[in-house]
C-alpha cells in the first residue's frame, strides 16, 4: 500500500513555531470588557476568532482548529455557546468552565486535564491561577461558524464602540451608531 506523499515544502506549510505566533490582543468581542481580555494565538485555522486581521500559519484546516489562549489570573471568556464542540485543555495553571443559561454550573480543571462542551452549550472560562496561564483550544469542524454571545456582551460592546460585520469579525462603530 502506497501512503501519501508530502514534500518539504508542503509540509513546512503544516508547521506552526511557537514563538512565531502572532497573538491577537482583541480575539473575539467580549474582550471590550477588561474582564474577558486576553490573547490568542491562532495555530490551525481561525477557529471563531472574529479578529479578521488574524492570520494562523497553519490555514489547511482538516475538521479541526487549533489555538491557545494566554489568560492573565481572574481573566477569561465571557458566556458564549457555537455550533461545534469546544476542547478546552490547560498547559499549566488551573481554569474553570462555567456552562448553562447564566454560568450556573462550574468544574475546575487543572494542566492536562480536558474538557469537551457539546454543541449549542453556553460556556465560559477563567484562569483561576496566580499568574497567566495558556490554555489550548480546540473547535471541531472545518467551517465553525460564528461566535454566539449572551445579550449582555454585545451590549457592553457596543457601549465601548464595537460591533460585528456581517462575517461576525469585530468593527469599530461611533457609540452614536447603536446595534
């Protein structure tokens, strides 16, 4: 049986180096809250960023998008839900999950330890350690989708001049301009 071949070229396309990697300070909207900011850093794919100005090294995107998200302590993810499964994994640190109409649930996990949130799931996360932490991130599908968020997000959003185009990526809007 004959396997696939890859060239050099080809395959250094497929390689992400780490302290390479562009971090997006205003990833997805809910970081208008200082609360909710942190940096991501796109590997495969965009996964649901909705910065449009990030470009991951890896854009052959094979049912799965790959990030790490860099979390200053007390900082997380506003509630959100999508319509792909989510993976959530610490590198070091300890996070916690929240799911459910208004955060009402929460589970801790520490370095390794996995979560995976079923589809249509309002979720949110927080590092919860002393100092910042990564966590890895990883959105089934080819095409995720766009981001979901709770009323309250948007809101705060826009209050602070924010907004999404109709590709769900972040604008900048007068405060005047409303929703």
């Amino acid at each position: 049986m004959q396997s696939r071949q890859v060239s050099p070229e080809e395959m250094r396309k497929r390689v992400a180096v780490f302290s390479e990697l562009q971090a997006s300070a205003m990833p997805l909207i809910d970081a208008a809250r200082p609360e909710f900011q942190r940096e991501l850093l796109s590997i495969i794919g965009q996964g649901v960023a909705e910065d449009g100005a990030i470009v991951p090294p890896i854009t052959d995107v094979e049912g799965f998008h790959l990030s790490i998200v860099r979390v200053d302590a007390g900082k997380g993810s506003a509630l959100h839900k999508h319509r792909t499964v989510e993976v959530f994994m610490p590198l070091n640190g300890r996070f916690s999950v929240q799911w459910g109409d208004h955060g009402e649930h929460e589970i801790f996990l520490d370095q390794y330890d996995v979560i995976s949130l079923p589809v249509g799931v309002l979720r949110g996360f927080r590092n919860e350690s002393p100092g910042q932490a990564l966590l890895l991130v990883i959105i089934g599908g080819d095409d995720p989708g766009n981001v979901e968020w709770i009323d309250e997000v948007m809101d705060a959003a826009r209050r602070k001049g924010f907004g999404l185009d109709e590709r769900g990526k972040i604008t900048t809007r007068s405060v005047s301009e409303g929703g």
